[in-house]
C-alpha cells in the first residue's frame, strides 16, 4: 500500500501472563515496527509502556479479585455477554475499551491470538463500524464451530489448517503460518553460568522443560516420575514455569522423589531465559497435545534436542532435532532419555535441531509469511 500497511496487534494478557501467546505478540511487534511497509501498534493489557508503539488497554485482568467475584457469582446467561470465565471476562472488557482507540485509527489489520477479542471485534467490523480485517492467530485450541464465525484465519502449522478444513471450516482466507524464534538471542554455545546459581553440578545432565507448572495438560507430574525413574544420579531435573495452583504440591513431590536433583524456576525473567537453555542437555514438553509451543522453537534454536509426544505438530517443529514418543506409557520418556546420556547421540541431534530452527522458524524464514498474509487479507 501506498502509506504502508496500518496494523494494530492485541494481547490482553501481555504485561501480566506469561504465556505462548503474550509472548507471540512482543516478538511480532518488535520485528513488524522495524519493516518500513509497516506502521504497527502492540495494545496490551497491563505493564507499562515500554516501547513507543505499544499502548496499555485497562481490563479486568483474569488475576484480580473483583474479576473472580464477578465469574463466581454472575447468573447463568451471562456466559453469553463474556462472563464465562475469568480469561473471557478479561478479553471482553479488554475489546470494549480497545474500541475507541480502533474507531479513531482504523487500521488495515487487527490480528490477535485472544480468542473473544477477535470474535467481538470481528462483530464490529460487520456491522461497518470498523474497516478493519479481523485476522485470529488460532494458537489457543478452540472448537471448530467457533472457528467457523471468523473471516480470516491463521493456523500454526499445516495440520491445523488441513484438521480445521475437514471439519468444514470455511472462511474467506485462511494461512498455515507458524511461530518464528530469534535465532541470534536463543542459539547454542551460550555460558552455563546459570548452574552454579542454582546449584546444579557443571558435570550433572539435565532434563529442561519450560511450560506452566501444573498436571493439567503440561503433565509436570508425569516428568517427574520419568526422571526419578532413571537410575543415575547425575541426571537433574529443571523445570522454569509460571506458578498455578498446583505448582507448590509438584515440588514436594519432586523433592521427595528426586530429592536436590530437582530444580524449579517460578516466574523467571523472561529477559533471561537464555540462560535456561544453556544449562540444559535435553529438553522435553510432556504435553500429549500442542498448538505449536514457542518454548520448543526456543530449545531447538538453542541446539537443544527435543523429547516430545507422538503428535503432527510437534514431529513437524522438530524435524529429525529429537525424539518423538508416546508419552501416554509409563516408562517411555525414561528410556527415550537415556539415548541422549550417549554424547554423540546428543551431539548429532543438538546440531540437527539448531539447523530445524535456522531453516523452518526464524525470524528472516517466518516474517515474510506474516507481510505477505497480510496483503493477501487486504486484497
């Protein structure tokens, strides 16, 4: 376009969750405001402002009191108008407060991975308020028939796209564009000065996952079990998560089960996670199912390889960088990391794994994908 391409991208969550998708929305940001076809604004839904095209949008976030309050006693139609739960009641006021800005600026694209944002703004756009094209990065595993409300669609990887039109999902565009990494910031070879700190031997082999610190859906308790299963008291285990429910209840049972040979990292800066792939051997997503986890595209960059479940979008990311298994037998993960006590074994998936990264998801191979996706919407 002539004055460049008006982008306003959206993250309720950025500024107080650390997920995915918050952290979807930081990077593609940043890349997007140094493309001179782009002027682009990151609206976020706390923190301060920490770049000049970043704007806060107040919310009821899904943390506060007044927002569980709210969610625990509201009536039961009141699911309809995004009282549902406490992550919807944060999308819907974060959408509503978002839409004077959108009303003023009216951009080309809106592009988002928060589910109920892109739906109520899409809504907006219909009825010609907005005239703005909606695009919905589908990176949180919602039903196909909610899929079918959406005009433009962003899959994560090829099999979605392939899972979702079977299905009979038919919108007017939809793209198979996955994740990218900065290959520069995550690559291998960085200090290992992060075990000392935390009191993990030079000579110990760690087994690394960084995921949510819960049962649910990551299984941090499966990968417990599986490393205390592995005879060889070299082997440590560490796990760098934001904190759930469950997370105080998973570190008395790693502690009992792998006594110091077990290391949790609660809430880690994410301005030195680096240094958390640096002081691993192995990294593992105990998770039987993914959307398409940045912190897996993060370990292959790092020269990491990865153990990961039997599953399409998983075996796609890490290419011949690691092992895929089933992770729903006991048993399974502790063998499959026992291959890679095996040095050369490491070595020659460690190098497989940062060239996986390098050649499919970096920033230079990935970006491109997102201008041209982008053009394609406004045509």
């Amino acid at each position: 376009m002539k004055n460049g391409l008006k982008i306003a991208l959206t993250s309720c969550g950025l500024g107080h969750v650390k997920r995915g998708i918050e952290t979807w929305a930081e990077d593609l940001g940043r890349e997007l405001s140094s493309c001179k076809t782009v002027k682009v604004t990151l609206y976020k839904g706390a923190g301060k402002v920490n770049v000049p095209y970043e704007v806060v949008i107040p919310c009821l976030k899904r943390t506060s009191a007044f927002n569980k309050w709210l969610v625990k006693h509201r009536p039961s139609f009141c699911w309809r108008f995004g009282l549902s739960t406490n992550y919807t009641l944060e999308e819907t006021t974060f959408a509503l407060n978002l839409l004077p800005e959108l009303f003023v600026k009216q951009y080309d694209i809106i592009h988002t991975q928060d589910p109920d944002v892109a739906f109520i703004l899409q809504h907006f756009c219909r009825w010609c308020w907005l005239k703005s094209k909606v695009i919905l990065g589908h990176g949180t595993e919602e039903g196909f028939e909610f899929l079918k409300a959406f005009d433009y669609l962003q899959h994560l990887a090829p099999y979605h796209k392939q899972e979702a039109e079977s299905a009979g999902v038919k919108s007017k565009q939809s793209f198979a564009i996955g994740n990218f990494i900065d290959t520069e910031t995550f690559q291998p070879g960085m200090p290992q000065r992060l075990r000392q700190e935390i009191g993990i031997p030079q000579d110990a082999f760690v087994v690394l996952s960084v995921a949510a610190i819960k049962k649910q859906h990551k299984r941090i308790d499966y990968l417990i079990d599986e490393v205390a299963g592995i005879r060889n008291d070299k082997v440590y285990l560490l796990v760098a998560g934001a904190k759930e429910n469950e997370t105080e209840e998973l570190i008395r049972e790693a502690e009992k089960k792998l006594g110091s040979r077990a290391v949790f990292l609660t809430n880690f800066p994410r301005s030195r996670i680096q240094e958390v792939y640096a002081a691993a051997d192995v990294f593992v997503l105990c998770s039987l199912k993914e959307m398409m986890p940045i912190a897996l595209l993060e370990a292959l960059a790092s020269g990491l390889p990865a153990i990961i479940n039997r599953y399409p979008v998983e075996e796609w990311m890490i290419g011949r960088g690691g092992d895929a298994i089933d992770m729903s037998r006991p048993g399974e993960l502790s063998l499959a990391v026992e291959k890679y006590l095996d040095l050369k074994y490491n070595n020659e998936k460690s190098q497989a794994a940062r060239e996986q990264a390098v050649r499919n998801f970096s920033k230079e191979a990935v970006l491109g994908q997102y201008l041209k996706m982008y053009e394609s919407t406004l045509r």
